[in-house]
C-alpha cells in the first residue's frame, strides 16, 4: 500500500511536471522567435534549462514515489536539495546586488534620472564590460523603446510631465542638466560655446537615432534600475518557489523512508 506520503509526493511533482512544461513551452516559443533580438536568444536557453531540470527532478520525482524506487527517490532528493541551496543562494545574492541605487527626482520633471554610480559595484562591471554592453545595446535598439517615445510627438510641457521608465529616462534624451534645447523627444538641441556642465554624457549625445544616449552612462544606469525591479520581483518569485520546494523535500523524505522501510526485511521493520 503506498502511504499518505508518497502519494502527496507524486501529487505535488505532477504540479512541477506542469512548470516544467510551461518553462519548456515558453522557451520554445522564444526559440521561434529568437531570429527578432538578442535579448530573446539571451532568455531562451536558461528557461529551456529550467525547464527540462524540472521535468527530470518531477519524473524521477514521481517514479521514486508511485513505484517506490528508493535508489532513485535518493538521488531526487539530492539534486532537489542542491537546487534549493543554489536558489536560496542566488535570491540572497539578487537582494543584496540591488540593494543600493534609486532614480533621482528632478526639479520640475514628471520622471527621473539615473547615475551608474548609485548601483552595485558587481552591477557596474556587468554593464561597464564592453562585450556585454554591446549585447544590452542591440537589445534596447531591437526592443524600439526610443522609437516609441520619439513618435508621441509632445509638446515640451507635455514630455517633461511624463513618467518615463529608466531606459526611457537614461537612453532617448539627454540628461537634464546638459541644458539641451527640447525639439521632439528624442532631438535636443546643444548650446553653442557654452559649457554648462562637465557631465561627459553632454558630449556623448547625439542626434542620430541610432546613437542618441545609447552609451551614456546615464543609459546604462536606467539599465540597472530596469534590472534591478525585475531581479527584486524574480527574488519576491524565487522565495515562494523556495517554499514550496521545501515542502516537497520534507514530503520527499517521508516517501524516502517509507520505501526502504517497505522494502526492508520483515526483521528489521
């Protein structure tokens, strides 16, 4: 008869199976699509990763418990066990890499702007890296963010009240105290012979729509406070996922247990 345990075990890696072939799914599907942006080739092998990981831990998972295989139960357990080790260890990593830098409020502007500075020193290298920059470049030109924003066609007064996101704030326009000429949102006009600020991101922009402040460093720090909200939201995700693989890894030595006490000798029971 298998017991309460085992049962629950297999119930609970039937809803890791499902996971499993919803990650395996998405990443397919961005595998169809990889052909438009390296930023969707970048996410298509570590969901694909993910998700044939969970499809092999729920099956060895299921089989270990529905037919009561404790060698191989064991071996579920020891890769489950590495696996909650290794995302506690990368959600306590995510929280700490993200815990300094935050948008700046600027004087009579609806959004905010970004300083590489106020980011993690691992952060910064990550974007600094001329190899990698070049990969988040083509993304944010691919993505067509500044594209969108240069076709709202807004006045001044309408732009400088608008709540732009990081990248918005940091790539499409120059940063506030270039003290630039507003003609559209992403054409700024520089002054003439006049120095207003020593900021190298004044110098670094450009009226080119494939350039504008692509490699300022103001663009890479509205990367950052990008990445920074999506790694606290993946953390927030990881801690509930922790949870349940908790849960299942207590069921799963239960299950454990079981098995080698039914499948010991009647002497030793």
């Amino acid at each position: 008869m298998v017991r309460c345990s085992n049962g629950l075990l297999g119930l609970l890696n039937a809803c890791v199976l499902v996971l499993a072939v919803v990650a395996l799914g998405g990443g397919a599907w961005l595998s169809h699509r990889a052909s438009t942006t390296d930023c969707e080739r970048f996410l298509e092998r570590p969901i694909i990763a993910l998700g044939v990981l969970l499809l092999a831990l729920s099956l060895a998972g299921l089989a270990g418990a529905l037919c009561r295989a404790s060698c191989l139960l064991w071996l579920y357990l020891l890769v489950l066990f590495l696996l909650i080790v290794l995302l506690f260890a990368f959600t306590v990593f995510a929280f700490v890499v993200t815990n300094r830098g935050a948008g700046w409020v600027v004087s009579e502007r609806g959004y905010k702007e970004y300083r590489l500075g106020d980011y993690s020193t691992w952060l910064q290298r990550r974007v600094e890296n001329a190899q990698n920059w070049a990969k988040i470049r083509s993304c944010l030109q691919g993505g067509k963010v500044c594209e969108k924003l240069g076709a709202r066609k807004e006045t001044l007064g309408q732009f400088v009240n608008s709540n732009l996101s990081p990248i918005q704030s940091g790539c499409c326009k120059p940063p506030t105290g270039c003290n630039f000429t507003y003609q559209s949102e992403t054409v700024w006009i520089k002054p003439v012979g006049l120095n207003t600020t020593d900021d190298p991101d004044c110098s670094t922009w450009s009226n080119d729509q494939t350039a504008l402040c692509y490699d300022c460093m103001s663009c890479k720090a509205g990367v950052l406070a990008n990445l920074k909200n999506d790694w606290k939201k993946i953390a927030t995700v990881n801690i509930i996922f922790l949870i349940f693989l908790i849960v299942v890894y207590s069921v799963g030595c239960c299950a454990f247990r079981n098995n080698r006490q039914d499948n010991s000798y009647p002497a030793w029971k």
